[in-house]
C-alpha cells in the first residue's frame, strides 16, 4: 500500500498537479508512520450500539416475570428520553444539505435512541396492545419517528430503520433474504405493493434532488428500490404461469434500465453491479421461460457442454463491465 501511494504521488508530481514543496511534504508526512483510528473507534462505538440493545432485549427476555413490564417499559422510556435529550441539545438542528456530527458519540446515541423507541413500541403493543387489533400502527408510529430523526439529525442508519419499517408497514420486509420468503407467487397484491413501494422511493429521490433535500441519501433509497423491484419483479417471473410474468419481464427490464443510467450518474459501483447481477439473473429466467417446452432430449449433451462455456463466459463478461464502468467514472 505504502509503495503504490508512493507511486501516485510521483505520477501527480511529474504530471504537475502538485508541486515540489506539496511534494516534499507529502512525502515528510508519510514518513511519520501516523495512521487514524477513526473507522475502528466508530466500528466500536457501533458494536456498542448493538451489545446495548441486544442486551436490553436479552434482558427483557430473561426476566420477564420478575422485573415486570411496567418496570421494563419505565425503564427503557427513561433511556430513550435521556438519548434524545442529549441528542437534541448538541445537535446543528434541521439542515437540508449533508451535515456531519462534531461529536461521533452524538451519532450512536440518536441510532440506540431510534433502535430502542422500536423495542419500546413493539414491547407496549404486545403486552397492552394500546392500538387494539391495529398492529400497522405499531410499525408505522416507529417508522415516522425513525424518518423524522433522519433527516433532522442526518443520519443514514436510522434511515435504513425508517425505510425498512416502512416495508413492513406495507406488508413485506425489505432485506433482500426476507423478500424471497414473502411469497410474492401467492399474493399479487404484494408483488404490486412492493414495486409501488420501489417506484415511490425513486420518485422521492428526484423530488428531493429538485428541492435540494439531504441529497446524499439518493443512494440508500435508491438501492432499496432496486432490491425491492428487482427481487419482486424475479419472483413473479419464476412463479407466475400466466402472461403475467412477460409484464414483470417488462418490469424488470426497466428497472434495469433505469439504475443502469443512474449508477453511472452517481458514479455507484454497489447500483451498479446488483443492476448487472438482476440483469442477468432476469435474461436467464427469461430464456428458461421461452425455451420451457422446448425438449431437450436429443441435445441434452450439447446443452450440459455448453454450461460451463456459458458461466465461465458470463463471469469474464461481468469483470469487463465492472473494468469498463470504473474506467468510465474516472475519467
């Protein structure tokens, strides 16, 4: 690593984007041997996070019957106000360009705040069910806290949260594990509820990009778009033996199409390689779909020589497209 940093930074001095003396001190300060421990310290805050709302959840668990649930409730209600006091009194207050925490703390404690008001609402509403029978309720009002902390704190991981209890609320969950388990076959309302879900998060980031608004987060709604309408989209072309999986077909393709351009505009190699992967994936379905009564009997031995000649070319292709898009972007 230290020989190819040397080496950038002779090739920006001989091509005169530096000078000598921006040169000398390059090299001088490399030569302290100094490093950050930023990404490890934030790692750790965050693993804290985790351990501390597990351990809550653990802790909920283990003692149930002892500790009570007014108790438990007490004091997770105590703690959740406590963080958000903290978190409002030192924070910047709303902005709508990107801003960042003076206090890397300050970011932790607004993610464990979010993180333990959804244990506090889901513990109240099975224990008492306050919403009655109306368990949406119970996701959405965690949901909106979750979004409202977002963008007041600017914070990414609460987005997340925010938009995955946001699926939920529709009906799914928004990981791309979880989505091949909603049985998208068996209940089309699902599959168009999650590709409004996936085309209302895009028109949301252009409607966002045109005011201006924490433009910086395109990119976690736009990859759960592509996730949600993808992975709808595919099961629907598996399962659907109808015509309708030749509109998912066509639904697919335009997804593609669209995260194909947009990957490129925001230079996004994580949009732009599930773009190609889904691509893929959808082309192979699809010939599968087209070629379904063909019999294969008398070609059988053609078509099991041809896999691996297939796969091998398809992973050479997918490195050239990976190659070709990184040349692209850095020009």
């Amino acid at each position: 690593m230290s020989k190819f940093k040397a080496e950038a930074t002779q090739n920006l001095f001989e091509k005169n984007f530096i000078t000598q003396e921006q040169f000398d001190q390059v090299k001088e300060y490399r030569s302290l041997g100094i490093f950050s421990l930023h990404a490890e310290l934030k790692m750790l805050l965050y693993l804290s996070v985790l351990a501390f709302t597990s351990g809550i959840g653990i802790l909920i668990y283990d003692n149930i019957d002892t500790i009570g649930h007014i108790a438990i409730l007490s004091l997770l209600l105590i703690v959740i106000v406590i963080c958000f006091y903290y978190c409002f009194k030192n924070s910047k207050g709303f902005q709508k360009s990107e801003t960042v925490f003076e206090n890397p703390v300050l970011e932790y404690l607004v993610l464990a705040a979010n993180i333990l008001t959804c244990i506090f609402i889901g513990y109240l509403q099975f224990q008492y069910q306050p919403f009655g029978t109306h368990y949406g309720l119970a996701t959405l009002i965690p949901t909106i806290v979750s979004f409202f902390c977002a963008y007041y704190f600017d914070h990414k991981g609460v987005l997340t949260i925010a938009i995955t209890g946001l699926g939920a609320y529709v009906g799914f969950s928004v990981t791309p594990q979880n989505l091949l388990s909603n049985d998208f076959y068996l209940n089309q309302s699902l599959s168009y509820s999650a590709i409004m879900l996936g085309v209302l998060l895009i028109l949301w980031t252009i409607y966002s990009d045109r005011i201006n608004l924490k433009n910086h987060f395109k990119l976690i709604y736009l990859t759960f778009a592509l996730h949600i309408i993808s992975i709808a989209a595919l099961s629907n072309m598996i399962y659907e033996h109808q015509v309708f999986w030749f509109i998912f077909s066509a639904i697919l393709a335009g997804a593609v199409y669209y995260f194909y351009k947009i990957s490129y505009k925001l230079k996004a190699i994580s949009l732009y390689v599930f773009t190609i992967l889904y691509a893929y994936i959808g082309i192979n379905i699809l010939i599968l779909r087209v070629f379904e009564n063909v019999d294969f009997n008398d070609i059988w031995e053609l078509f099991i020589l041809m896999l691996p000649i297939y796969f091998i070319g398809s992973i050479v292709w997918f490195i050239k497209l990976i190659k070709k898009f990184n040349k692209e972007i850095a020009l």
